[in-house]
C-alpha cells in the first residue's frame, strides 16, 4: 500500500535494464518515495531483474504505473520537470535538486500532482520529452565526468525530496542530548587538577608558573565537556594519586 | 595526478567487494573528489573488479593510499568525520551531510585536512573506528529501509561537497589561526593515557575496562585540542608518573 504523505511521481522513461529498474526502487524507498511510474521499458514489464534487484522496495515495482509513453504517464500532474545533462536549446527554467525539491514540496502542499522524469541510462531524455516538461533538473557534477546512472540520479533526487521536508533540520545535533556539565563542576575540576600537579611540583620553573595554571584552566573551560567526562577526568587523577600512594 | 584543489580524503574502511570500491571512486569522481585512502580492503590490493567498474575512474585507484589501519589512514588529519547510521552511544556531534560539508569546507580552507571514514557493506565501522572521529555524519533515510550502499554513500557525501563549494561562509575565524593536532597526536595521546592508567589500575572491573578505554578514546578524539594542548596533558600525566616514582 502506498504511503499517504504527498509526494512527487518519478516517471522512469524507457528504462533499459532491469536492474536499474530495480535499484531506483531501491533509491526511491530509501528516501521514503513510493509512486514509481514506468513507460516503456525496453524490455517488458514485469521483469524478473528489477524484482531480484529491488529486494525490500519490491512493493514499488508491484504497485507501479506503466504506461506507452510520458504524456499518458504525466497526464494528472500540474507539475513536470525532467532531469538532464543538458538543457539542449530549450528555454526551460533550470533548477538544482535542492531547488527543484523545494518547489515540489511547495506545489504538492499546495495540492498539485508533481512528477519527475527520468531518462533512459544512455541516452537520457529526448528532447521531445524535455518539451513536455515545465522545468529542468541539472545536477551539478563534474563536468569532466558526469556519469550519473538512473538509480544515482533517482537517490539525488530522492535525498533531496526527503531534505526539503520540514521534519529534516540542516543539522541534528546529539549532543544537545547530552548531559553537559555546568560551569561550577568545570571549575571543580581545573581546581582539583591544579591542586594535584601543584603538588606533584607540575608548574615549573616559578616565573612560569602563574602563565601553566591559566592555561591549564582555559583548556578546560574550552572543551564541550559533559558530566561525565568531568567524572572521567576527576577519575583519571585520582587513580593516579592512588598509584603514587601504592607506591608499586 | 591528483587535482590541485584542497578537498576531503575519502577513506573506505576494510571494503569487501572490489566492485564497491570501483563504484565509490566513479561516485567520487562524479562531484570532483580524487583522494581516495583503503584501509585493508578484504580481497587484497589492487583488484582487478574494482578497475573495471572505475572506467573513467581509475586513476583513484591507482592513487588511492593503502594502510593498514584507520589510526595509519588518518594520521595526518586534523578532523575526521564516520559515516554511520546510528551513533551508538558515543557522545558526539552528528552532522547531516550539508553540514558535514560545510564544516569539511570552513576547515579546509583554513588550511586543515579533513578525511571521512565508509565503514564495509555489510557491518559498517566499528565502535572503535567511530572512537577515533571528531564527528559523525548521518545521512536522513527512510527509518524503515536504511539501506544505501557504500558507493551510494559516498555519492550522497561527493554531492554535498561539491555544493558546499558554492556557499562558504568565512566562520570560525580566530580558531582557525589554532595550530590545531593531527590525527597521530591524538592518538598517542589516547595511547599514552591508556597506557599508563592500565599501569595505575584505572581500567576495573574487568568486564567494565573495554567500554572504559573506548570511552576515554572518544573524549579525546571529540575534543578541539591544539598541539600545545596535546603537549599540556602528556606533561599532566608524565608529572603525575614522576611524583609516584619520587614517592614523595
């Protein structure tokens, strides 16, 4: 069953080999898309190799439209944009994933029907089927070697959907999670080494002294410690004042 | 020859399959990237399955640095990013991939080398491995089927280095002016404080002292520690020692 989030159709267009039928099912699912439209694939449909290929997302090759060509394949979408090496003369606005991503996720909020075209894996789209798109998708590789394959195009694609989802911070940070000692055990704890190696004759010669301890202190207060690297810490040198106090 | 323009070493840690390894140097190369590192790969080196899924990519292999071990392949690095689906209990910042890019690019700019650990196919890194990083980074999957590949991760991360090319925000200015350790500091850090702690009895009980030194390896390795920072707390520790052996 499909999932009941909003989201864009990927319209694979004439796709050659199963596998890569398979592994954009693959790539689609990893980024939680699940609408896969097909138009004629080269070589029939179903086809035993995408099933093989799809293992675990193999519920989107069941459930995925196949139609004879991309206007019958895009017909209830208010939205088209196709991915592209090249914009090959066509006057078409380009985007970058992330943008075209964000617009996706602005139209379909706003209720359209979004689908994206994807190109057969040598050739890639025909300008014909360019022309029925109202935008193109340019991603930004190496112009040296650009040789993105369908599924990698797909994963793209894909990874920019997903980001452009609201639930999908720039950054997550586990360690606002963590449990961050306050500014009196951090001073606690440059105390307690102070006391130590001052005993343990660390803070020489005397004119150097005073210049040790202050940067001892900021070396301390400057690391992102938690509670429990302050126990740690505090842990280390007693276990050393003990060594000493065995004297073994 | 290796491009000229500062960038992130890519390391692929103990992959099995040379396919993979072909895969991710095309993925590489896809968005510009040509330092590639191996530590131990399964099959040996090189592997003639790994050139022949590099066509156009190859060059990476025949450059790529081999090391035994991540500790070896990271030395030189002054911060070092683990792709990881989960952060298993490590305190540490977890980066989306735009982030990690960012960062990687704010830090390689300011002169630092940056590396990035993708842990094998099927285990991914290892608790130790992920000890020895500054960070983690977390591609935003679909909870229900997490499962990108080596090279689609390595592609995922490629794409965002190369946007993070675009929009570099001069942060962190006064702290890139740090002489900030290498790798192999931390390390013999890590190395020295174990070293003598075991010998101090720190590490009890017994079937606590494994969690214990991974613990005390993930502290150093998520502290920003300058050179000179390094050299204070081998001082702290060889004073402490010094103080046993007077027995004073």
């Amino acid at each position: 069953m499909p999932t009941d989030t909003p989201q864009p159709a990927f319209v694979l267009v004439r796709p050659q080999m199963g596998e890569n039928i398979g592994a954009a099912a693959r790539a689609m699912w990893n980024f939680g898309l699940d609408r896969m439209r097909l138009v004629a694939p080269r070589d029939g449909w179903p086809n035993p190799k995408a099933v093989a290929m799809a293992s675990g997302a193999g519920r989107l090759l069941d459930e995925a439209q196949l139609t004879a060509d991309v206007a019958e394949a895009v017909a209830d979408c208010h939205f088209v944009m196709a991915t592209t090496a090249r914009a090959r003369g066509l006057t078409k606005p380009v985007f970058s994933p992330e943008r075209a991503m964000q617009v996706a996720a602005e139209r379909i909020a706003a209720g359209e029907r979004v689908a994206v075209l994807f190109g057969p894996e040598r050739a890639g789209l025909e300008n014909e089927d360019i022309a029925k798109a109202n935008a193109i998708i340019n991603v930004p590789v190496n112009p040296d070697f650009p040789s993105l394959n369908l599924a990698q195009c797909v994963l793209l694609t894909g990874y920019e959907w997903r980001r452009a989802q609201g639930a999908i911070t720039p950054e997550r940070v586990d360690m606002a999670r963590a449990d961050w000692a306050e500014q009196i055990e951090i001073e606690k704890l440059a105390d307690h080494y102070e006391a130590r190696l001052s005993e343990a004759g660390f803070f020489f010669p005397e004119h150097k002294a005073e210049g040790m301890r202050l940067n001892l202190r900021n070396m301390w207060s400057r690391m992102p410690l938690t509670r429990a690297d302050v126990q740690t810490l505090h842990g280390v040198l007693r276990q050393m004042v003990r060594w000493k106090d065995r004297g073994d």
